[in-house]
C-alpha cells in the first residue's frame, strides 16, 4: 500500500501566504505585546516545521540509500549470475568446438582411409608383374587423358610432365630431373614396378 504523498501545490500556497503576510510586519506597532508574543509562537512553529522538515529530507535520504544499496546488491548479483551463466556458455561452446575438431579429424582420418582404400586396389593392379606396354592405373576420380598410359611412357616422363604429375598425386617437386629417383617416387606412389 502506498504512502499518502505531500501535495506541494498546497504547500507552495501557504508559504505564498505566509510571505505576503510577512512583508505586512514592519506596519506592526513595537509595542504591542500580543503581536511580540504571536511572532514568536509563529517562529517557534516555523522552527519546529524546519526541524520537521529536515527530520523528512534526512528520513528520505535514508531510506534512498538503502534502496540504492539494496538495487546496487540486486545488480551485483545479477551481475554474478549472468557471469557464471556466461561462463558456463564459454565452456559449452568451447567442449562444442572440441568436439567439432574432434568430428572433423575422424573425417580427415575417414577420408585418408578410403583414399588408401582406393590407393591399395591401384597398387595391386599396377604392382602385378606385366611388360612396359602395361597400362598404368591412377587413383580413383583423377583425369587420366593428360597423364602416361603404360609403364614405358611412365619412364619416359618429360620435366614438366613429371612436374604435373607429382602435383597431380600431390607428391613434393623433384630436386634434380631427370633422376631415376624422381621417377622412383611417382612409380612407388601409383605401385609401379620398374
């Protein structure tokens, strides 16, 4: 329920009155001791309603600072709450991105698997003994029409050729070319025997 509150229109009122009867007292006779004695009743009411006054304001104040030291503690706790609400959210996110890593590692390692699952078929089929005139067989999905088609143009390879190839088959740049070791690396690769 709440407080009947001051009406200060009624307020402002009587002090307006108050004043204009005020400046009526210099036409006030000295001697009068009636007047004497109503002028000090008056200023010890006026007192008392300054006393009163105060007694309010500081009343108010009071009561101001508590609300205020009850919202601040309010807001400090919220503040908390939403920190370890945060926090929990940080951790989450970060067992999340985990396990996201940890999700897209086993597909990597899936991936490299069928692709050497692939790689092994290739391998056994190039591997099998035959003559140079034995095509040669490449990884599954690889466009083969630019690339050697039997072991004897596998031998016969030019630089850029090879070059082509083993960026193709994702293998490192030969240092030195021709070199019976940068041929040996793409053979060991596709299962090759040379």
């Amino acid at each position: 329920m709440a407080t009947q509150q001051p009406d200060f229109d009624v307020i402002a009122s009587h002090f307006n009155g108050l004043r204009r009867e005020m400046l009526l007292l210099p036409n006030v006779s000295r001697n009068d001791g009636e007047v004497v004695t109503t002028l000090q009743r008056v200023q010890h009411q006026i007192q008392e309603m300054h006393d009163h006054i105060q007694d309010q304001a500081q009343q108010s104040q009071v009561q101001s600072q508590a609300q205020m030291d009850q919202i601040r503690a309010q807001m400090d706790q919220m503040q908390n709450q939403l920190q370890r609400r945060m926090q929990l959210v940080w951790e989450e996110m970060r067992v999340m991105r985990d396990q996201m890593k940890e999700a897209r590692d086993q597909q990597q390692e899936a991936r490299a698997l069928q692709m050497e699952q692939g790689l092994i078929a290739m391998r056994l089929y190039n591997s099998a003994p035959g003559n140079y005139a034995t095509p040669v067989q490449f990884p599954p999905g690889m466009n083969c029409n630019d690339l050697p088609k039997t072991r004897a143009d596998l031998m016969r390879l030019t630089q850029s050729q090879y070059q082509m190839l083993a960026k193709t088959l994702g293998l490192p740049p030969a240092p030195v070319f021709p070199s019976t070791e940068s041929c040996r690396q793409v053979a060991d690769y596709l299962g090759v025997r040379l």
